[in-house]
C-alpha cells in the first residue's frame, strides 16, 4: 500500500525511488529494488530456500528465480546486502535520511496484542525489539526463502544483520517447523545480545543446543 501511494505522490516508479532517496545518497552499491526478477545473485548473494518437513529430512526448492516483486512489492523485495544493510539502519536511526521529528514518528509504536505476550512493538515501518540484553530498532521479515534483520541500537551507532536462507512452508505447524522456529529465534537473541556487548541467558543457548533449557 505504501509503495503505491509513493509512486502515486511522486510519479515515479519504486526501483528508481530507492536509487535516489536512499541508495545514492548513503553510496549503498548493492541494493536495489527489481522490477520484477532479481538480477546479480551470484557471488556475493545469498540464495534463499522453501523448506518442507514431510519426511525424516526436509526438502529444499532454491527461490533464486522467483519473481517477488510483483507479490511483495516495496513490503519486501528488496535486494542488498549486509554490509548495504548496516549502513542504511545506522543512518536511518541515526537520522541521516530525515528530519528529527520525523524520526519520532518513525519509532511512535502501537504495542502487539496481548496474545502475542510480546514486549515488542511496531512503528512506521520498524519494529521495537526487547531482547532479554535491550532494546533494539529496526526492520524484520520474510519472504520466498528468506527471514531476514538489520537493526540498531537507537542511536543506529551499533548495528546487527542477519538473513536465515531456508524458511519452510506447509499447512499444518509440524515438529520440522517448530524445532526451525525454536532454533532461528534463538540464534536472533544470541546474535541481538552480542550486538549489545551482553551474552545471552543460558535457556537461549540451551534452546539453541537443542538441549533441556
């Protein structure tokens, strides 16, 4: 929805939005938006894979050539890289890309329901993460193949980024796909914590072991 207002606002098209409102001003030389199938995924990118646990070992399909961008649009078919990635959280919270009151509205959250029994919350377009080492901000997601982060401290002086390269996908939760989840989330705390200069609680590590916590 964003993306469509954008183009509507400005006449122009996402891809070249991008290269002129963020990617030629920070000099990020790997990111970019496709128009329809991502080129350059060679060296220097990582391919992502669909998981599938039907059986004793999961199944893998390689999501390199998929189109995503007419399915995910500005929501998340941007290509980079990490180092791309940590230059545009840092600047984006170190308000290099906007005005100081727009950057207050940027992290002006709505907390999750309390289903979630979560502590983290969304803002425009960025999410506030509280890990058991602090809080962090920035951008999480997935798409065909990929889970990814790049967060900062709020000051964006320290960054983190991470891309899980295997997601699965089926319609019923099995025990393939829980173990995955249980993992992914730990390594993200163990990972966020280290960024912070703190380690993690032992049940993370545990967790992460796939050991009795």
């Amino acid at each position: 929805m964003i993306g469509k207002l954008l183009q509507k606002v400005t006449g122009q098209e996402l891809p070249e939005l991008v290269d002129e409102r963020i990617s030629g001003p920070l000099g990020l030389k790997k990111t970019y938006l496709p128009e329809t199938v991502a080129t350059n995924i060679d060296q220097g990118y990582a391919r992502g894979y669909s998981m599938k646990f039907d059986g004793a070992l999961p199944e893998y399909t390689d999501t390199a050539a998929w189109p995503i961008d007419g399915r995910a649009g500005a929501a998340g078919a941007m290509i980079s890289d990490q180092d791309d990635l940590a230059v545009f959280v840092s600047a984006l919270f170190a308000g290099k890309l906007f005005s100081d009151e727009q950057l207050t509205q940027l992290k002006t959250v709505v907390d999750l329901p309390a289903a979630y029994r979560s502590e983290n919350a969304y803002g425009l377009g960025v999410h506030k993460v509280v890990t058991p080492c602090g809080t962090v901000w920035g951008l999480r997601g997935q798409t065909d193949g990929h889970q990814s982060f790049a967060v900062a401290t709020e000051d964006g002086k320290r960054t983190a980024v991470s891309d899980v390269t295997a997601v699965p996908y089926g319609d019923e939760w099995n025990d393939g796909m829980r173990r995955w989840s249980e993992v992914t989330e730990a390594a993200e705390v163990v990972t966020l914590c280290q960024m912070l200069g703190k380690a993690a609680p032992a049940s993370v590590g545990a967790r992460l072991r796939g050991t009795p916590g």
